[in-house]
C-alpha cells in the first residue's frame, strides 16, 4: 500500500522505520507518519468496534473530526490514530467499545 | 493571557496571506490551527491551479503552500500547530486547546479562517471501513503516502471528485468509476476529460446504494435515480471494489462564529450555514472577520485574497496602513477576486446549467453528461487549427478563469484576451514552433500538439502525462479516445520534459493519420512498460 514512486511527490519526508507492537505482534512504520498510515500499509483497515453492536470502523476524516480511527495506544484508549505520529515502542491496540483487545 | 493584534484561526491559505498581509504591514501577529501541519486543503493539491499569473495559475497548491509557509516564517509570524480554538469571546479574547490544556489569548481583531468540512450521505453500509470522504484519501496518498485502497468508487463528479480520482490513478490506485447522482458532471469539464481518457467510466445519475462486505468494504452497488434522485430498482451494478471515497461537497466550517454570536445566514450557493459578512469581510460582531471557505465554499486562490483583504481592513482600523493605502490594495484585491470569480463556474452560478458559452458556442452534452467531448461537438471550436504539419488542438469549451497558455507560447499563437475566461483562440498568423509548453502548463492539460506530416500515412500527438512509470521512446502500446477506448496502435516517439513544465510531461506518439483527431491518452502495452 505504500507509494514507491509518485510522479509530482518526490519526498514524503518520513522518519526512519520503528518498532512498534500492534496487537501484541512486532510491526514497523515510519517514525513520525500517522499511526493509522502504518497501519493502512500492513493492510490493516479496522481500527475498533462498536460498543453496542461491535461493527467495525476505520479511518474515516483522516483529519481528526470523526474519531471513527480511535484505538488503545500505549494503553490510553480512544487515541486518534489518524493524526497521532508513530513512534518507537509504542503499543497500539484494536478498540472495543472504549477498551483493548486482541485483534479478534 | 497572552495578547496579540491580531488573531487568525487556521492556518490555510485564507488564514497565512492575512496573517502575511498584517505582518507586512507590521502588525503582531499569531496563527493558530488545530493541525500538526500548517497550510490547510493546499498540501493535499498536487495539481496545478487555474487562474491567472497574479493567482499563481499553473503553479501547483503544495507549491502555494510553501511559498505561503517560507513567507510567514521570514516574516516571523507565530504559527502554533496543534492548537484548536474552541471559542472566541466578548472583547476578542480566545480560547485555545493545546496540547491537553486551554490557554486564553486576546487580541485587538480576529480572522476565521477555518476552511471546510466534507459532506457526508447515508447509505447502507456507509460506516463500513474502507468508506471514506475524498479528504481522506487525499490525506493519505498525498500526505502520508499511502494508497487509501486498490480499487476505488468516488461518488461525486464535482472537481473534488474528478481531482481526487486523477491523483488516485497518480498514487497507482485502480479507479473503478466516478458517478454522480445529478444528470450532469459537477466539475470543470477539462478536469473530467482527464479522467475520462484515461478509460475511466463516468455515471451520470447514478447513485450508491450500498457497500458490502463483512469487516469493510469489498463491494459497491450503485443504481440509475430518476428525476427526483430515487434509485430505480432493477438497474443496480455491483462494483468489486475495496474502498468507496464520498465527494459529495463542503460546507463551511462556520460553528466558532455562530457560537461567538456573528449573524448568520444560510446560504446555500456559498455551501450552508455562513456569517454575514461586510466587503472587507468583518461580521456582525466589530473587528472579527471572516475569510475563505468558512465564508463560502470557493477556491484557495479566493481564499488567498480574501485573508489579504481581511488583514488590510484591520491594520487600517489599528493605524497601520493609511486610508489611501488601503483604498489602493482594496481596489487591487477586488479587482483580482472579480477577475477569478467569473466564468461558467463562478459562485454566483452555482447549480445553474449553461447551454452556450459567453461566445456563443454550444456546450458538449456528451462532456457534460459523460465527461468527455465529443469530436462532430469539439470541432465548433476556435482552436483547432487544421493547418499542414505541427500544430496544437485546445480543447477548451467552458468559460473558466485561467489564461497561462496565453502567457507561456513564445510564438504569441494562442488568444485568450483579457478577459481570461474566454475560450483560447490560434492567431492564425503565427506558427506554431512545437515546443509543446502550453501541452505542459495548461493546468487542465487540454491542449494537444498534432503534428499530421510526420510520416507517410502517420501523425503524431503530444500529450499531457503525468503517470509512473514514463514511457520512454519506442514503447508500444494502444491509443486511447477521449472516452478512454482504444482506438489504434500506438508508439511512443518522445517523451519531452523540462523545468517549465513542472513534471508534466510531453508525451508523443505516432498513430495513423485518420486517428490524429479522436487519439488523446497512451497506454502501454501489458508486460511491456
Ligand atoms: C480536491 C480539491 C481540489 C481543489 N482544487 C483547487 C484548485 O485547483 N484551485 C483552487 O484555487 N482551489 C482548489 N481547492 C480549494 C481549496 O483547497 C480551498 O478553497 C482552500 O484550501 C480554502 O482555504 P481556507 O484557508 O479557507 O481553508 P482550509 O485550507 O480548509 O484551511 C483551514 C484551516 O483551518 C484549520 N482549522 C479549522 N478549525 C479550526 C479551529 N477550531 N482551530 C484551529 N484551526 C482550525 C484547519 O485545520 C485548516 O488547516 C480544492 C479543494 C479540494 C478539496
Ligand atoms: S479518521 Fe476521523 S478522526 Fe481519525
């Protein structure tokens, strides 16, 4: 999913490539891009389910407005993956309803 | 509290030329916007604008955007990113979200510029991931380099929708179609031949009815709606596609002055919901304006002039600028606006359907109806130019601001007067050198170098590209009509590229002489490259 080569973007200025856990799993993205990016180019496109009836979302704005992309990152939940930067370490996790789970 | 003169909320291009005008004219100033990253809609506009060279025309957004950015920072303005207004209060005093904490501050005038929202429509399955609004996409592809999907449905054929879907096919995404509720294309017709070429089909009354798929999307149904918008059942397509974007229109952003008790009004020509506003922009409420989208949907090369008009208002009322000087920007500025607000698409004519040009030539249907001309519709046209040997062919037909192809022919062959919404006419008393400049710069990359004596029997056409990989010269491949259909062989005999063209690219190739008029795009063939 990630653009290799784009005919009027030349640099998308991404940060070296980290270690990040997504579901307990070892992923990389690029530092500094959004979670939710990273996410999208492993193919990940749900992000959390409903409280009620457990529908899945995903990313929606990718603006931070509809926080239809929120997730448990470094344990806090309801994080906007869409314009929170990757960083090293950290620890994302599909929402369920407002709390963690396995992916599943 | 910290104070300033001036205030200005988002940091788009409506917000950095205020903020760019006050502090040239020496006022204090801070920026604030709720983004990580400055600049608002322009970093996601990799196409070239439209509009005349005092509107930056045939320089990209992004472009725009960083000569807005280099300029505030020279001019050492305050840009505070991450920063949300939630409100603006009595005596102008604002309060700011940053980072987790409200913080007030209070200056002597404020600038709304907060932009535009994207309109959503329900339909069944619309919450399913991989359903997403066209600024999404354009946020990930453009911004973050990641294609939105693999194959995609855009529901919306206004410019955004057109723009969007060309910058998917740029990013390597498959564009299953483009369909629009309306009996006619929203966007510039130019905007939607770029698409249409390249064999993307364009449905015009057609609506989504559903997305399917269990945990997101994997496939559309779209239908036929009669006159009053309603599907028509038995006409339903299913689409194999994994990503629905929604480009169904903006409404401005216009909740901080409603809250802040600004008159309001509804307006739907500007978009929705929208401040009253005085010329210079300034709302009911003294000394807080408005600029830009969040004053009614248009374009960022209003938005630009909107912010400066705003600026220059304030810093006369704080003593900055003199009435004189400020009588002269205010006449320039108009002038200007007046001068991008006109045409087919001006937004004084929205929803109205035109039949004619201002000359007095008659539309396509087929482009209005399927986004591309048809050649027995084209040929009413001034610029085609039959003559022997090598020539360009504009196919140009509605009434937009913009006139770079004017500007950048060294021979003078190309006439668009003035007036710069007119329809491009050939002087038919220069020759054209065939240098294929205005095949680059045209911003709705509708011109097209026709050269009918290259060899016996065979023709060549140059055309605008601007896809990966770039052929190279001796690829083969099929020539495609302006519908997107193959119409002959074809073989790539140059590809031109200079700094003037701005990574557009020439792109020749020789068909046989009765195809010169209807083969408009290449494709390479399959395997090859
Ligand atoms: C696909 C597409 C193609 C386009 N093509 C063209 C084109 O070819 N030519 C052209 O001239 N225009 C084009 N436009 C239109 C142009 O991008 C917009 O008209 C322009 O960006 C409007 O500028 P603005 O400054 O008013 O708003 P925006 O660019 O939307 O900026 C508003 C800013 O305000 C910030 N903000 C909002 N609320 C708050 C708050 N409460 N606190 C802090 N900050 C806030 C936002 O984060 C944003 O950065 C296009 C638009 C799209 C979507
Ligand atoms: S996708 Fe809307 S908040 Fe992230």
């Amino acid at each position: 999913m990630r653009i290799v080569a784009h005919p009027i973007i030349e640099d998308y200025q991404k940060g070296p490539l980290v270690q990040f856990l997504y579901n307990g799993e070892t992923v990389e993205g690029h530092a500094g891009e959004s979670i939710a990016a990273a996410l999208r180019a492993m193919g990940v496109r749900i992000h959390r389910y409903t409280t009620k009836q457990h529908k899945p979302r995903g990313v929606f704005c990718a603006i931070g407005r509809c926080t239809d992309c929120v997730m448990v990152v470094n344990g806090v939940s309801n994080v906007r993956t869409c314009i929170t930067p990757l960083e090293a370490g950290m620890t994302v996790q599909t929402q369920f309803g407002l709390k963690a789970g396995d992916g599943k | 509290m910290k104070r300033y003169e001036l205030i200005v909320i988002g940091a788009g291009p409506s917000g950095l030329s205020a903020a760019i005008e006050a502090a040239e004219a020496g006022m204090q100033v801070v920026v604030f916007d709720e983004n990580g990253r400055p600049g608002g809609q322009l970093f996601k506009q990799i196409h070239k604008f439209f509009g005349s060279k005092e509107h930056q025309a045939k320089v990209r957004g992004v472009r725009i955007g960083e000569n807005l950015l280099a300029k505030a920072k020279d001019l050492g303005i305050h840009v505070i990113l991450d920063a949300t207004v939630l409100g603006i209060y009595k005596n102008k005093e604002v309060s700011v979200l940053i980072e987790d904490e409200v913080q007030n501050y209070k200056a002597d005038a404020v600038i709304i510029a907060t932009g535009a929202a994207e309109n959503m429509i329900p339909f069944k399955g619309w919450d399913l991931p991989g359903v997403m609004g066209a600024g999404a996409a354009q946020t990930m592809m453009n911004i973050q380099g990641i294609r939105p999907g693999g194959k995609i449905l855009m529901v919306g054929s206004g410019n955004v929708g057109l723009v969007v879907s060309f910058q998917l096919l740029q990013a390597g995404c498959e564009v299953a179609a483009i369909i629009d509720a309306a009996p006619r294309v929203g966007g510039y017709g130019v905007h939607a031949s770029k698409v249409t070429r390249t064999g993307i089909p364009l449905y015009t009354s057609y609506t989504v009815i559903e997305a399917k798929g269990v945990d997101s999307v994997e496939s559309a149904v779209i239908a036929r709606v009669d006159e009053c918008f309603q599907p028509i059942p038995g006409t339903e397509i299913e689409l194999g596609v994994d990503t629905i974007c929604i480009a169904v229109g903006l409404s401005p952003m216009s909740q901080l002055a409603d809250n802040a008790g600004c008159q309001m009004e509804f307006a739907p020509g500007k978009g929705g919901n929208v401040p009253v506003l005085s010329e210079t922009g300034e709302t009911s409420i003294a000394n807080v304006y408005c600029a830009g989208d969040v004053a009614g949907i248009e374009e960022a090369s209003s938005a630009m002039i909107q912010g400066k008009i705003a600026a220059a208002a304030i810093a006369r009322d704080l003593g900055y600028i003199d009435d004189i000087e400020f009588a002269e920007k205010k006449t320039a500025y108009a002038e200007s606006l007046s001068k991008i607000r006109a045409g087919m698409f001006a937004p004084g004519n929205k929803g109205k359907v035109f039949e004619k040009t201002d000359e007095g030539f008659t539309i396509s249907d087929s482009l209005l109806t399927k986004g591309y001309l048809s050649e027995s519709e084209l040929s009413a046209f001034p610029a085609l130019d039959a003559s022997g040997g090598t020539h360009i062919v504009i196919e140009c037909t509605q009434n937009i601001p913009c006139d770079p192809c004017q500007d950048v022919c060294p021979a003078g062959c190309i006439i668009v007067g003035n007036t710069i919404t007119q329809i491009p006419k050939l002087d038919k008393d220069k020759k054209c050198s065939g240098c294929g400049l205005c095949v680059g710069v045209c911003s709705g990359q509708a011109i097209f170098l026709v050269n009918d004596q290259y060899e016996d029997g065979y023709g060549t056409v140059g055309l605008p590209y601007e896809f990966l990989p770039l052929p190279a010269k001796g690829d083969v491949g099929k020539a495609l009509d302006r519908s997107g259909a193959p119409v002959c062989d074809a073989t790539v005999v140059e590809v031109r590229t200079n700094k003037a063209m701005d990574k557009t690219a020439m792109l020749v190739m020789k068909v046989p002489v009765d195809q010169l008029s209807s083969a408009r795009f290449f494709k390479a063939a399959e395997g090859g490259n």
